[in-house]
C-alpha cells in the first residue's frame, strides 16, 4: 500500500482501511447454506436432490428461486412449481448463482455511501453480458456460462466493503473519481492506497472462492495478469466495460479502464461479432429487472 498523502484524501482513510483489513474475521462470513452448496456444486457425486434439498431448508431462498424460474429472466416455457424441478431444469451452477447473489445483496443490506440500485444494476448487468459472451464464443471455448454470470455479479465486491464499513471515505473518493476524471480503481489506489480489486481478494480468501472466481474479482482491470483463469477474466473485464457503455456505472459518466481491443484479440472477437454481442445484450438488459427485484430485492 502506498503511504503517500495525497490533497483529496480524508484524514486517517488508510488507517481505516488497515483496520478492516486486519480485522478481517468481523466482515460477513458467507452462511453455511451457500458454503454446503458450493460443496454439491463441486462434488461430482452430488444429485439434483441434493442441492433441492439444501435450498428447501431456506424458505425465502425457495421462494425466490422458484419466483426467478418462473421469470421471463430464464424464459422457460413451462411452469416451476418446486425446487426440485428448478434445479433439473436450471442446473446447478445457476442455483449457486443465485444462492449466492441472495446471500451477498443480505450480507451487505447495511448503511451504503454507493448507490445500491447502481451498483446491483451494474452487477447484474455485467453478469449478464459474461454469460452471453460465454454463450457466442462457445463453439471457440466451451464454458459454463453460468460461472461467467456469477463472477459478473461479484466482479466488484470489494467496493461494497468500502462503502458500508468506511462511508464517507468512500464518498470522497467518488467525489475525487468524479472530480478528476479518473476511474474509482484509481481513485481508490490513490486516496486509500487499496482498491476494489485487492479488498475483493480479501473476502475471496475468507470465503474459499474457487480461483476462477477469485481471479475475476482480483484482476478484473488488469486481466493481462489472470495467468491460468484469463479467458474468463476477459469476459468480466470486456463484459464490464459493455455495462459501462451502456450507461450501467456507479454515476453518471464514470470513467472505465478499458482493454476492449486487447480483450476481443484474446478472446478472438471480430468486430462483426462484437457488435453483435452488443445488440444481443442491449435487447436483453431489461430482464435484469426480473433478478434484480427477485434475487436481490426480493
Ligand atoms: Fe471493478
Ligand atoms: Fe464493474
């Protein structure tokens, strides 16, 4: 972390960053509930049963998922009434993603100095756009594109942490981002001496994230250094900026960083096929509604 004091910063900002960093046991833990399931997810002798079974403990998780099944967000033709079904039917990567998108928007419900509908669109969004991306590059690269939706929707938890556990340090530096023309990475490595990035690889080490998604989250502005997980990396970091051009930021004009030719050259998009993706995207970005109001509201 840099030390340097800097005109913008608040007073004792880095201190308080330290705190929460050494302090790291009293951010939220993920419940037991999404950890067993990350466990049946990854289990290759788990059934259907088991994760139905898991989910029908939680009475609003059950509702909530049979409520998104039934959503135009899927777009399933016939009609979910049980969990069991919803886990046939959606798979179960896509329960996780929605266990632990439910379980991340309860754990961070308190006082925020974002915006939290921008910063849940723009999320949501982000997901959304990976899981396309996925989806037309498939005959390239096989993929789960639900693994792509749900690094999308945690690709920028570590702003979270910033802004319920630091507030008005959080707002300066939005105020900074905005005022300099800067993006909040670079803001917040400036004012704070962390950003989003590295306080997300914080809550992905005490949450034992799988390490595609931990890479997505650690180098989703950088992801010429995601090594092993760059293909994926590249879908959030594309996917991201996409959310941004398409008027989904933290605020208005928000600055981006933005690799997009470097990006489409390893994820081999040509521009026919990436404008494409745009318009397909574009169509679809009312549905996020759906999961927004259902998983994250709801
Ligand atoms: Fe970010
Ligand atoms: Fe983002």
């Amino acid at each position: 972390m840099s030390n340097e004091n800097t005109a913008g910063a608040m007073p004792g900002a880095k201190e308080r960053v330290v705190k929460i960093i050494d302090n790291v046991d009293r951010l939220p833990s993920l419940p037991s509930i999404v950890l067993a399931l990350m466990d049946v997810v990854n289990s290759s002798d788990s059934s259907a049963d088991d994760a139905a079974k898991l989910v029908g403990q939680d009475p609003a998780l059950t509702s909530k998922m049979i409520r998104l099944a039934n959503s135009a967000f899927y777009g399933i033709p016939r009609s979910i009434s049980s969990v069991s079904s919803a886990v046939v039917i959606l798979g179960f990567n896509t329960i996780r993603s929605l266990v632990l998108s439910a379980s991340v928007a309860k754990m961070f419900d308190g006082k925020h100095s974002l915006d939290m509908d921008r910063f849940w669109k723009h999320s949501v969004v982000t997901a959304m756009t990976a899981k396309i991306i996925v989806r037309h590059l498939m005959s390239v690269r096989m993929m789960d594109p639900e693994s792509a939706f749900c690094a999308g929707i945690l690709h920028d938890i570590g702003k979270l942490i910033f802004s319920q556990y630091m507030p008005e340090d959080y707002d300066a530096v939005c105020n900074y981002a905005k005022e300099k023309e800067i993006s909040l990475f670079d803001a917040e490595n400036t004012l704070l001496g962390i950003n989003h990035a590295q306080m997300g690889k914080i809550l992905s080490d005490k949450w034992s994230l799988p390490l595609d998604l931990e890479y997505s989250l650690v180098h989703h502005h950088n992801p010429q250094n995601a090594g092993e997980a760059s293909y994926l990396v590249n879908v959030i970091h594309l996917a991201d900026v996409i959310a941004h051009d398409l008027g989904f930021g933290m605020f208005d004009d928000e600055v981006c960083i933005a690799e997009v030719e470097q990006c489409r050259m390893e994820l081999k998009i040509g521009t026919a096929d990436f404008d494409k993706i745009v318009q397909i995207i574009e169509g679809s970005v009312d549905k996020s509604q759906e999961f927004l109001s259902t998983v994250i509201k709801g």
